[in-house]
C-alpha cells in the first residue's frame, strides 16, 4: 500500500477494521470525532455532540479532566513503563490498596488487566487455579448467564450468553452452563429500579448442581445489570439468593462490574447497592475513566491466600500481561478516584436516579417504545424493530442522533441506551431525553 501524507482528517477510510462495527455503512457516512470536554464530544467539522453514554459507558468523570490529564502526562515525564513481572512501581501498590479499601468485606487484593475482556479472562483462570491449589481440582465447571456479556476473550464468550458473540468461534470452552436471562417483558415492562418479579431465576443454579454435582462446579459470574444487551437490573433479592445457593455448594460468585463500576449504579461496586460480596469482583472503564486503558480483579482474601504457599522464590500463579499495572494507566486511575471522591459522585447519581428516571420514562408512549429501564444513572428504551429487520430502527436512532441531534448513544439491537458522564447537570438530562424523544419520532 502507497502511503498518504499525514493530515488532521483520515483520507482513506478502508484499512482499519472497525470493532463492533457495521464497517461499510460507517465508510459510506462516518460518525467522526476530533475532540472532548466535559458532557461533550466536538466533530472534526465543528459540532458540539452531548455525550449520552459516557464515550462508551467509562468516562464516569466527564472528558478531558485537567487532574487526569496532569497526571498522565507527569507519569509519561516520569517513568514511561516498568515490568509488572518481579518488578513493581509505587503506584500499582497505592492503587491496589485504594481499590481494597474501596470493594467491600475482604475483596483485599487487586490483580491488573487492561480490558474487562481480560478481567474476566483473569477471573476464571483464578477461580479455576483456586480449585487445583485447594486440592478440589475437579471443579473445572463455569456458570453465566443468557444475555450475560463478560467481554470477548474465549473465557468470557463461553460463559457469555449473547447468540452472536458465540456462535462464530468454534466451539468455546466445554464445561460451561448458563442461567436463564433475568429478564421477562410481560412481566417487567417499565420497571424503575430493580424488578419486584425474578429472583426465582436464580433456582435455576440448583438445577444445574443437580445435573453435574456440585463437586464439578467452579464458579458463576454474572453482571449485577447486564450492560450491552440493553440494560436488564437484577430483579429485587436476585443476587442474594445467588449468593445463598453458591454459599450452600461452596461454588465461587464472580460479580462482572465493569459497567456497574465506579458509581454506575450509585457505589463504587453494585455489590455494595445490593448487600451482597462476591468473591471476585472484575472491573475496567470507569476505573480510568476511559482515559487509559486498564481492568482487573478484585479478590478476596481467602482466594489469595490459598495460593501463597510452597517455596517463596516460586510464582505463585502462572498468569498476567506486560502492560498489567501500566504506569499511565495508575497515574490515571489514582487521579480518576480523586475526582470521584472529591465531587462525591458516586452519591450523585444516588441523589439523581429519581430525576433522571422521571426524565427517560417520560418517554413512554412515543411511537414503537415497547419497553423503558432505568437504573442509576442508566436508561434504555426498547423500540420495536421496524420493517427493516431486527436492529435497523435501531441503527437509523444512532444515525438520526448523531447527525440531526448532536447526542452520542449506544444502541443494541433495537434498544437504546443512555449512560451518561456522572457530572450531567439536571437541565442536561432534560436536553438529552428531548433529544432523544426527536430521535424516536422520527425513526418512527
Ligand atoms: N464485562 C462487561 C460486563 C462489559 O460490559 C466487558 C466485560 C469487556 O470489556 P472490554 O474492556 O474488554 O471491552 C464489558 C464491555 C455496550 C458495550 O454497547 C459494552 C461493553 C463494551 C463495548 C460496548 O454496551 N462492555
């Protein structure tokens, strides 16, 4: 390929393969970003777009955050990258520490990744090498959950439950079971919150101890909300029970926070929203606030421990990345929860969820809304699919957003979601639901 001098806009659309994208619709008519500030993007050509879902539900603390930026750029003057393998570096320590202090009971260990994908990942292999170092290695078995998305490593699509995500891939992990998806429209439709109806969904565990003994059976991981199949809020006492039937079995309770993270749904964890510890905790975006890329695993103590015995020169656990603790990547996160607990923003949302659920549920009754979800500071609106096929009323909401109302948003399938940047003021939750109300009209 002959190459093209350097200018500010792309020239030539074709050679990056875009992920999760419809590539050719995006290069006949490309949805272009140049800069952020604040609750906004601003396109290459001059528009100010309001972010309606956190650039992609991580940038809880709004764009370009001058702490953030300072911090990253003194970390890059200061030391640019040290190995995580045998050798550390201050800040991976103090982070870790502070991510201890903020997960609740004795989550008190912190293992870095740089994506939720490999947070998972991580999180399976430990609770796996956990059985083997605890002399129960037959418990090889993992549980997830239909519409659960834990990121696109072979780990978390084998125990994701997302048709598309799984059925290119050949054929996954073995050994892999999944609960029913927690959602039920005839019985949940325009639920605030948690819905009174579904945590019997969790017996379903009970059945699956039932056919392949719990002596086999690893872990279960779930999403407190499951994010990116359109934002479906564990029904109320859902998670409890999960943790009562994983307690009743010895089976270990992975909780997939890398969306409910970092204030999401009002706490640092949803864990905390819903009184309930699991045993690990994954977590990524909201960590750094976007502005680097890192994840990991919150672990609790008992886990940890298990594996720190046999002779201390040997590693412990055969298992990490080269950029896991990544310099930039602290400095950022350690300047991210800063902000966060500076501007108290994780009780923001808490004080916002009743404003901001009036705001989107106002929606109900435009043409097509079939459905409507809030939780936190999150929203989604299920729209009928149009004569188009499943995910083209959908696809026409984002372009129609974009173009005509200068607002980002996420869509899945036919549903759109909102998760705003946490500092959205109240009129701008009245700006992006009449936004997006114009959206719905007129892909009616
Ligand atoms: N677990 C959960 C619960 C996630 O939501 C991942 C793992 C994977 O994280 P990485 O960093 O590897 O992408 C995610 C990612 C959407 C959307 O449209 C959601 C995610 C990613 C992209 C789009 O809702 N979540």
């Amino acid at each position: 390929m002959t190459s093209n001098a350097s200018t500010d806009l792309p020239n030539d659309l074709a050679a990056y393969w875009m992920p999760f994208t419809a590539n050719r619709a995006f290069k006949k008519a490309p949805r272009m970003l140049g800069r952020a500030k604040g609750m906004h993007y601003h396109t290459p050509d001059g528009r100010k777009v309001l972010d309606g879902v956190a650039g992609l539900w991580c940038v809880n603390t709004g764009h370009g955050r001058e702490e953030i930026v300072a911090a990253i750029q003194a970390q890059a003057q200061e030391m640019d990258y040290a190995p995580p393998f045998q050798i550390g570096h201050p800040k991976a320590f103090q982070l870790a520490s502070r991510l201890a202090a903020m997960a609740p009971g004795d989550l008190d260990h912190v293992f870095f990744t740089n994506s939720g994908s490999e947070a998972v990942d991580t999180a399976l292999k430990i609770a796996l090498a956990y059985w083997n170092v605890s002399g129960q290695g037959a418990r090889t078995r993992l549980v997830g959950r239909v519409r659960g998305y834990n990121g696109v490593g072979f780990g978390g699509i084998s125990v994701g439950g997302m048709v598309a995500n799984r059925k290119y891939f050949g054929s996954l992990l073995t050994g892999v079971d999944h609960l029913p998806t927690t959602y039920n429209r005839s019985e949940q439709a325009f639920t605030r919150g948690e819905p009174a109806w579904g945590a019997h969904l969790a017996d379903e565990l009970e059945n699956i101890v039932g056919l392949h003994d719990a002596s086999t059976l690893a872990a279960v991981i779930v999403e407190p909300m499951a994010g990116s199949t359109g934002a479906l809020p564990a029904p109320q006492g859902y998670l409890k029970r999960l943790r009562e039937i994983c307690d009743k079995y010895g089976i270990l309770l992975i909780f997939d926070e890398v969306i409910t993270g970092f204030g999401r749904l009002g706490h640092a964890f949803a864990a905390e929203r819903y009184g309930v510890i699991p045993d690990m905790i994954t977590f990524a975006k909201g960590v750094t606030a976007g502005a680097v890329p890192m994840g990991g695993v919150l672990v609790r103590k008992g886990i940890h421990d298990a594996f720190m015995k046999g002779p201390e020169h040997a590693v412990e656990l055969f298992h990490g990345y080269t950029y896991s603790a990544h310099p930039l990547a602290c400095a950022a996160a350690l300047a991210t929860l800063d902000i966060y607990a500076r501007e108290d923003l994780f009780g923001r949302v808490l004080r916002l969820e009743q404003l901001w659920g009036d705001a989107v549920h106002a929606l109900r009754g435009l043409p097509h809304v079939a459905d409507i979800r809030t939780i936190g500071l999150v929203g989604a609106i299920d729209l009928d699919p149009s004569d188009g096929g499943p995910g083209k009323r959908g696809f026409d909401a984002l372009n129609e957003a974009f173009h005509k109302q200068d607002l980002l948003i996420r869509t899945a399938g036919d549903t759109l979601v909102l998760a705003p940047p946490l500092i959205i003021s109240e009129s701008q939750i009245g700006e992006m639901t009449e936004k997006l109300g114009k959206v719905i009209r007129a892909v009616a």
